[in-house]
C-alpha cells in the first residue's frame, strides 16, 4: 500500500481505492472537514501529478468528468484550500509523493483504466443530511427533501413567509456560484413549473452568498447531495439510480457501470523489468532515508504483489 502523511491530511492508496482523510488542523478548509473520508475508486481516476515547490509541493488527482457530484456542482469554482484532491506535501517528502504517483499510474496502466467522461457517478457524494451557507441562511437536506431557513440579515419578502421546504422530487436543477470580487453568489434550485424569480436575494428558492466567511462555500455540499440523487447529466432519466438505492456513507463508493466483459490485460513482457526496476528504486531511497522501514516494507510488498 502507498501512504503519505502529512498535516494537510493523509492519502492512500490500497490497488482499488485512494482513501482520503483531511487534515485535523483548524487550518483545514470547512468544506474538507465537512466532507470526511473520501474513497475513490480507480476507475474514477483520470490521472495523478506531483507539483514541486520552493516551500512545498503539491500532490493532485484529476477525476473522470462526470464521476464526482461535488466536482459537478462546483464547476471549477473550488477554492484551492477547499478542494480534497490536493494535498499539499513538505519538501522532505517529495521522494514518498512520487513514489505514491508512480504506484497510482502504474495501477491506471495495468487496469487499463480509459482518461475520457462516465455516464453515471462513481462517488456518492456528500453524506446526508447535509448542510451548509450563510448570507441570509441556511440549506439543509436530509435525502427527501430541502429545507432553506432565513437569517434576520434575508429580505422581508423570504422572511415573511417563513423557511422554504420542498421535496426532492420537484427539483429539476440546483446550481452553486460562489461570490466572486464584489459579485454576491448563490445556492439556487429549480423546480419543477416554477421559474427562478429575479436576484437570488429575492428568490425564496435560492440563498444569497455574501462571500463574508469561508463557511459560505459548505452551500456546495448541498448541491451536491442533490445532484447525486438527480439523473445524471450524460444518462437518459429512466437510467438513473433511484435516490434509495444511493449509498448515504462518506467512504461509501457507488458501484461502476457494468461494462462489456473483455479478455483480462496480460501484462507486457517489459512489465517485469518496469517493477524489477521499481525494486531497485525503493531500495535506493530507503538506503537514502526519505522511505522509513515501515514505508520501504509496504512499497516493496505492493511491487511484489505484481510480479
């Protein structure tokens, strides 16, 4: 097994899953902590990089397009702090990260796991019940249905009438947009006959995002639970997993979409020579100090394993 340890969290990575635990540090971005444990198949990965630096360096796992409903929801709009597929790694580890790299890749290769989108998600999304905001309140979900609740700083015209609770079932979208510069953002649903009505400020179905506390961006977890249980963008509705069958654990790990059976891969005559290699690498940097005994003793039975 490859493992890194490090304050902003640790990473490991067993041949099937990288199981991702954040950091325990107030440093810790709210929507880390909120999210927990992660566990990401491999068929879910595109890729993996290490990215050195002056200070430290950064470890990073790119995702198939279309298997994560956090990455969904968030639209490339993650703050870096807040996004749990980086890891920031002190420079006295750079050898442990490329290490854990090379085991990642090696894995894609042999599993011949393709780069390009899926059909259906690979990650259960947040755990449920969920909830999260700030601005002029807060979302909640609980699998069924959502509830938003108004602060004293929400418009009379939210206020007035109370929290807005509706069932899963009538939302056709839901979109997350954080505040930007001087732009406020928001968390807003769509449903079902009813259209959205003007800023979000005024909308009884979205939140208006302020951009005041790093707290506003855990909106993102609710959007995401919901868009876990809606139909998948690239699948057709009457294909979706009904929202009982999703599983509601953080560690949990949707099952991949069955796929045509295929001759299992035999590995390439030069594969042995590649791990025979690997071997050798290890030794050197154990002999060199950047692996312990524990680290050198893991890697090297992982090598063997696929001898």
């Amino acid at each position: 097994m490859a493992e890194i340890i490090q304050k902003d969290g640790t990473w490991a990575f067993d041949g099937d899953v990288v199981r991702i635990v954040p950091g325990s540090g107030g440093k810790t971005h709210p929507v880390r902590q909120a999210l927990g444990e992660l566990a990401v198949p491999l068929q879910a990965l595109a890729g993996v990089a290490f990215e050195p630096g002056r200070r430290s360096g950064r470890l990073r796992l790119k995702l198939r397009d279309g298997s994560d409903p956090l990455l969904l929801a968030a639209d490339g709009r993650l703050p870096e702090t807040s996004d749990p597929y980086r890891l920031t790694v002190d420079n006295d580890r750079t050898g442990v990260a490329e290490y854990f790299v090379d085991e990642l890749r090696n894995a894609l290769l042999l599993d011949q796991v393709p780069e390009g989108p899926v059909d259906r998600f690979l990650l259960s999304g947040p755990a449920v019940p969920v909830s999260g905001g700030g601005g002029d309140g807060t979302a909640a979900f609980d699998g069924e249905a959502i509830r938003l609740s108004w602060n004293w700083k929400a418009e009379e015209s939210k206020s007035a009438s109370g929290a807005s609770t509706f069932p899963l079932a009538e939302v056709t979208g839901v979109r997350w947009l954080p505040a930007i510069g001087l732009e406020n953002g928001h968390l807003r649903f769509t449903l079902r006959g009813r259209p959205a009505s003007g800023p979000a400020k005024y909308d009884p179905y979205a939140l208006d995002l302020w951009g005041l506390s790093r707290k506003e961006h855990t909106a993102v977890l609710v959007a995401a639970a919901v868009i876990a249980r809606l139909p998948h963008p690239r699948s057709p509705q009457q294909d979706a997993t009904p929202p009982a069958e999703l599983p509601t654990s953080r560690s949990a790990v949707a099952a991949p979409a069955p796929a045509t059976p295929a001759a299992p891969a035999v590995p390439a005559a030069d594969d042995h020579d590649v791990l025979l290699r690997r071997l050798r690498e290890l030794g050197e940097l154990h002999l060199a100090g950047i692996l312990t005994e524990e680290e050198f003793s893991a890697a090297k039975q992982a090598v063997l394993k696929r001898m």
